[in-house]
C-alpha cells in the first residue's frame, strides 16, 4: 500500500508555515500556509469517497446560517 506522501507533506508544510509566520514578520509564511491548506482540502475532496460528499452536504443544509434565517423580508406588492 503507498503511503499518503502528498496530503501529509501539505500538512507539514502548512504547520510549519503557520509556526514560522508566528515569529517573522513576513506575510509570505501566511500566504504559503493558506495556499497549502486549500490545496489539502481540495486533494481531499478529490480523492474522498462519494459518500463523504453526500454525509457533508446533508451536514451543510442541516446548519443554516443564524444571520440568513433571523431575516425576515415582506413584500407588499406595490399596495
């Protein structure tokens, strides 16, 4: 079986850029650690089970947004 290289060098490399832009003051730390974490979200969207898509997306329409469901819009109709 081959072992995950991808998904965990990503996660090493993100770690280590949010530990590294914790004591610099460059900004470009931030940015590789950002970049790094939504390619490993999206590889693991890619490579995740069909299944895993459905459970979250039932997962997502379950909890709405407390500010969208708190308005409340009434049209008149021009009256």
């Amino acid at each position: 079986m081959m072992l995950p290289i991808f998904p965990l060098l990503l996660l090493v490399t993100s770690i280590g850029s949010i530990l590294w832009y914790q004591r610099t003051d460059n900004d470009i730390f931030g940015v590789l650690a950002v970049a790094s974490a939504l390619a490993g979200v999206i590889w693991g969207l890619v490579i995740a089970h069909w299944s895993i898509h459905l459970i979250s997306l039932l997962v997502l329409l379950k909890f709405r947004s407390p500010i969208f469901s708190a308005i409340q819009v009434k049209v008149d109709g021009g009256k």
